[in-house]
C-alpha cells in the first residue's frame, strides 16, 4: 500500500502559538515599559508643579508675616514717641473724658459721649490696678497710636492691640465692638503666651516673635499673634504691643 502523508497543521498551529506568545510577551513587556515611562514623567512632572506651587506659596505667605514686622517697626517707633511727647497737661483732661471706673471696679472706654467701637479702640485697666500719671500717660498714648495705626492695618489684619506689662490693654478689633466690654474685671493679658513670648528672658532679642496657633478665649477664634516689645529707660515704662 501506499504511504500517506500526514498532515501539517498541528506543527503549523503550534509555530503560530509560539509565534503569538512571543509576540503577546513584546507587547506586554514594551506596554509595561511605556506604563512605567509615563508614570515616571508625569510623577517628575507633577513633583515640579507641586514644588514651584509650594514656593511660590511660601513666597505668598511670608509676605504676610515681613508685613507685620514693617508694620511692628513703625508701630514701636510712633508709640515711643508718643509716650515721650505727651505732657501731664495733655493726658489729664482727655484720660478722664475718654475712660471710666466701671461698676465692677475695672476702668474702660465712657459709654456716652459718641464712642463708637466699629471706628475707635477699647481699653482694658483691671480692677485694683492704680492709675498713677506714667500709667495714664503710656494708656493714653496707646488710645491716640491704635486710633491712628488701627484702622489703615485691619485692611489686612484681624486687630491691633496694645498690652502694658501691668496688665491692661488696649485693641482695636472693629468686627468686634464689645470685645472689652465682656471682658471680667480681673482679667489680665499678661498671663496669655503671646505676652509671656515677648519677655526679656524668652525674647533676648527683643524682636518680634509670633506665637502658635491658639484659640481666643473672648471671641472663639483660631489666631496667630505677633509680639514686639517696646523697650524704654524706665523699665516701668515698657510697653508691649500685638496684633494679628
């Protein structure tokens, strides 16, 4: 009998199943390739968008803070000068139609004679504390600089305000009038942090320094306040002034 032949196919289909799997490994491995490729651009890419966003941010933000020092430095100097220009004459009359003793025996801002908080400072003395003439003179000074100052700063900042080393204070705060009128009589800003911040013994320096983030007791709100002391030869005479 004849020899027959047999047929081709199954070596034909196994070549092109070889053939197929090498193929479909290229793809894969160049498609892996290119995945990998990619995600190592854009990840570059992105890292350098985040980087320069980060920077110009951190340009953005200390520009806010090199604003309060400016502002800190003019601050110091107006309020030093002002201490010294005032005369007895000139505190007297005006210390006693602009402030009051209150009932609870604290002195604040008189409730008549057109006092308005929205457009004029509060001030803070803490019942017991004696009004002597230096004390006048350094609060009444603080009144005329926060009235000058205060309004043209709240553009960009929360409040102005002035804190003396014997405890009262003075602010200027017109999103919020009442704000020393709630507070009790025997308060005193000289135990808060940003004022204990500002002492010779944690400020050497006497620059100015800015506190941690910190809730405000009177008003609720998360703040960041910025410290510069004033310094003058009466080490009874220091002043020390804040604002956000």
């Amino acid at each position: 009998m004849p020899h027959t032949a047999q047929p081709r196919a199954p070596l034909a289909r196994s070549t092109l199943l070889k053939m197929g799997a090498r193929i479909a490994a290229v793809i894969l491995l160049s498609t892996l390739v290119s995945f990998l490729y990619m995600r190592h651009t854009l990840r570059s890419e992105a890292l350098v968008s985040l980087s320069q966003h980060v920077a110009e941010r951190a340009l953005h933000e200390d520009a806010i803070f090199q604003l309060a020092r400016d502002n800190h430095a003019a601050l110091r100097q107006a309020l030093d000068e002002r201490i010294r220009a005032l005369t007895p004459a000139d505190v007297e009359e005006r210390f006693a139609r602009l402030f009051t003793l209150q009932a609870d025996g604290s002195v604040r801002n008189c409730p008549g004679g057109g006092f308005d908080g929205t457009r004029q400072p509060w001030l803070f003395v803490p019942r017991g504390l004696a009004l002597n003439a230096g004390l006048r003179r350094r609060l009444l000074a603080s009144y005329d600089v926060l009235t000058q100052y205060g309004a043209p700063l709240h553009v960009r900042f929360t409040d102005t305000f002035i804190t003396l080393p014997e405890g009262p204070f003075l602010v200027y705060w017109p999103d919020r009038p009442g704000y020393c009128a709630e507070i009790p009589a025997d308060f005193s800003a000289t135990t808060l942090d940003f004022f204990l911040g500002s002492l010779p013994a944690n400020d050497p320096g006497r620059e100015t320094r800015w506190s941690g983030v910190y809730q405000d007791e009177a008003s609720a709100q998360w703040m960041v306040t910025a410290t510069t002391p004033l310094d003058q030869e009466d080490p009874k005479s220091r002043a020390l002034y804040e604002y956000l």
